[in-house]
C-alpha cells in the first residue's frame, strides 16, 4: 500500500476497536478520523455503501462493516492462522464475538443503565465467559487460536476491556482469558494506544450531539 488508508469512526470506542487494537498492535499503517456526534450524520450517512461506521478506505478498497475490515487487517498482517483449520477457528471466535456484542446492546442502551448492566452481570455475563475460556483451553496456547498473536486475541482483548470496566474481577475465575487479556494490554503499541484513549466512553449514538456515556 503507498499510503495509509482511513478509518473512521465515531468519538467512542465500540466496534472500531478490535481493528484499531489489531492495527496498533501490527503496524498496519492508518489514519484515524473521528466523526462528530451530530444531527448532521442523517445527510452524511448517505456517502457510505451501508450508511454505517467503521468505515475504511485505502487504494485497494472501500469497506463499511466492522468484520470485513477485522478482517482484511488480519490477512494484511499474517494475523489470521496459519492454516485453513486455524483461520476457521479464528474465525468462530471472531464471529462469537461479535453476537456478545450485539447481545450486549439492550443492556448497554438501556434508560435504567444501572440496574439492567447489573441484570447482564448476573444473567449474561459468566456463561459467555466460560465460552471462550473452553475454546482456548482447547488450543492449548498462550493465545486464543495458534501459537502467535491474531485477529481473535484483539477481538477478545476489546470484549475483555468492556467487561472488566463495569465487572472489575470477572476474569478471576477464567485464567485463559485473564491472560490473553494480560499479554495483548502489555503489547507496547497496544498500551500506547490505550493511554492515548483514557476514559474515551465505549459506546455512543451518532445521531445524538453528544456520546452516550456507559462503561467508562
């Protein structure tokens, strides 16, 4: 690629961040552009393929969903198996990752935040936990799928994040994924980018003027 390509995403972290973590994490050259909370998205909407954000661009393509860009990333930066039963496996984790976060939405936007995160926790929460730890406890590696780092460990790194904002010692009973979680926060450009978000919120409306402001 001759020039970084363009990500962008709204004033929050949500779906954008397993591919900025994967990017940061690899090099993957890329300019970030923030797009407004504003009224103003209803006509600017219309100038992306799905009417939606993520959306990245560079001189060989133009995508507008979250997993096809994860996903392009990943192939660009050998982070996506070594082989095709690893890229499946991968596959399955960052699939399974992204119905949890679409399952965490009715909490998440929720008028009575508090009470219905706190039902998540009792009713949600540790049963998709114990799904991912059982995955890589079957991989029998440090990192989720393989031997080495992927798109798979950035997804749960993300998820990971979320819940710990809320549900501070959740990974307590889930050692697999407490240590993934560990190893990917301790990657230096991964730090860097996380000391450079601060308490940047995790979710927000882009139809609103301002964030929404749920876990952090």
């Amino acid at each position: 690629m001759s020039q970084p390509g363009k990500l962008r995403y709204w004033g929050c972290r949500g779906r954008v961040d397993p591919i900025r973590v994967l990017m940061e994490s690899t090099d993957f050259p890329y300019e970030y552009i923030q797009n407004p909370f504003s009224p103003q998205w209803k006509e600017d909407k219309k100038n992306f393929t799905f009417g939606t954000l993520p959306y990245f661009e560079n001189d060989e393509v133009k995508l507008n969903q979250s997993m096809s860009i994860l996903r392009y990333v990943a192939r660009k930066t050998s982070t996506y198996g070594s082989s095709d039963a690893e890229t499946a496996m991968i596959d399955q984790i960052l699939d399974g990752c992204y119905d949890w976060l679409n399952d965490m939405k009715p909490y998440i936007y929720a008028n009575n935040f508090d009470d219905e995160i706190r039902k998540y926790g009792t009713s949600v929460l540790k049963s998709k936990l114990a799904i991912f730890e059982g995955l890589i406890m079957e991989n029998g590696s440090d990192w989720a799928i393989g031997s080495q780092f992927s798109a798979a460990d950035a997804f749960l790194y993300t998820l990971m994040e979320m819940q710990l904002r809320p549900f501070p010692s959740c990974l307590q009973e889930f050692p697999k994924l407490k240590s993934i979680y560990e190893r990917v926060s301790n990657l230096p450009k991964v730090r860097a980018y996380i000391e450079q978000m601060g308490k940047t919120t995790m979710f927000g409306n882009g139809v609103a003027e301002e964030p929404i402001n749920m876990i952090g």
